[in-house]
C-alpha cells in the first residue's frame, strides 16, 4: 500500500500518520482509517452477497488535517482549560505555602545524622579513629638520617629480616597499618545492606580474640587484605 499525494493515514492503530514515499506490506485483518472511517483487510471470500447488500456510500468525508485534536489524541490524554485566566492567577496567588513541610523534613534528618553515636563500632567510625591516630603519629613523628655505613643486603638477608626481626617498634603504628588495610581493602557496602553487618562482626571478634591471645582470625583478615591490596596494585 502507498499513500496518494497528501493523504493521511494511520495504520493499525497508530497515532502517528503513515510516510509517504514507500510501500508498506499489508495482511489480512489490517486495518487503517482516514478522518473517522476505519477500513479492514480481508479475503474476498469473506464478501457475500449480504454484505454487498448492506454497504454504504461514503460522501462528504470529513476533512482533517495534521493537527487534528481529534486524530492526534493519545490515550490516557489530560484535557485542561486554560481559558479562564482569572482562576489560573487565583490559584497562583493563593497557592499553599509548604515550606513549613520541606523544613521539617530537613530538621529530622539532620537530627537523625546528630543522634549517631560516635562511640558505635561501626564504619565510619572506624575510619575516623584511624585518621585520627595516623594524624597523632604523624605530629609525633621524629626526623630521621640516612646512614650510608651499613652494608648491602640481599634476597636471603631480607627474608631472614621479614621471619626474625620486627621493623616496626610503635605497637600503635603496627595495629594502624593492619586495621587500615583491613578496613580499606575487605570492606564493601554491601555488607551494611544486610541485617546484620558481617565485616563489623568478624572485626569486632577478630580484634577481641587478638586481646586474649586468640591471633588467627585476625592474622588471617590481615592476610586476606594484603592479598587483595597487591593484586590490586600490581
């Protein structure tokens, strides 16, 4: 089927008009309309003498153009009249003020975010307390020389220093390492998305079973954290 010079169409029920142009292939059962008169594709076997009996002439079809409110209505239109100006600027004028809402609902987030306790072992209080001891270290932190009278190392003198000999003296910069490495790498949140936050547990249990000499699970955080921290750098 082809459009004839300016003519419009919809085919099949759709709201925007056939291109012209082109052909486009029709089936039994299709169906187009132009202005109000729906048209349907059938087999010639389906016209008999009763239908031929009663059809009509069509004349006068109603003229429409492109614009047409009635063709280009969607479904599901909202029809407003914006005709009476002087209710639109009534209700403009008079509208309901509803900061006093917007206002309370700032209010009781920000004391929401006040009531946290910064005291609660969670997550970002963690971080915060180890900012917060780094910062300490790093105000306490001594100047140091560079010796150039000690001799060359190697590999088997280096893995003799890693098995024996602790190079770190500070306790607290020790345990900062560790539990900034376990904090950054083997935390995600996802974890504060379940009922029951699984990272904060294990830590809590890891760090209390450290207090009493209990030092697998922790050790065993700590190296799952430099696993992910290398192959995350390397």
């Amino acid at each position: 089927m082809r459009l004839w010079k300016n003519a419009i169409v919809f085919y099949n029920e759709s709201f925007s008009k056939m291109q012209g142009g082109f052909e486009t292939i029709i089936n039994k059962g299709d169906t187009f309309r132009i202005a109000n008169i729906r048209f349907r594709f059938v087999d010639y076997k389906e016209i008999n003498e009763d239908f031929l009996k009663d059809k009509e002439a069509f004349k006068d079809i109603e003229k429409h153009n492109d614009t047409s409110e009635e063709l280009l209505k969607p479904r599901g239109k909202i029809q407003f009249d914006f005709k009476e100006k002087e209710n639109i600027k009534e209700l403009i004028e008079n509208k309901v003020d509803y900061a006093f809402i917007e206002e309370k609902i700032d209010n009781g987030f920000s004391s929401q975010k006040d009531e946290k306790n910064p005291l609660e072992f969670e997550y970002q209080n963690i971080l915060k307390t180890l900012d917060r001891s780094l910062k300490e270290l790093q105000m306490k932190q001594k100047s140091a020389t560079l010796n150039e009278q000690y001799g060359e190392l190697d590999i088997k003198d280096l893995e003799n220093i890693i098995t024996n000999i602790p190079l770190i003296k500070s306790t607290k910069l020790i345990n900062l390492l560790a539990l900034s490495l376990i904090s950054k790498e083997l935390y995600s949140p996802i974890f504060e998305e379940m009922e029951e936050n699984m990272f904060i547990k294990y830590l809590q249990v890891a760090i209390q079973g450290n207090i009493k000499e209990e030092k697998a699970l922790f050790e065993n955080l700590t190296i799952k954290a430099l696993e992910r921290y290398k192959n995350r750098c390397s």
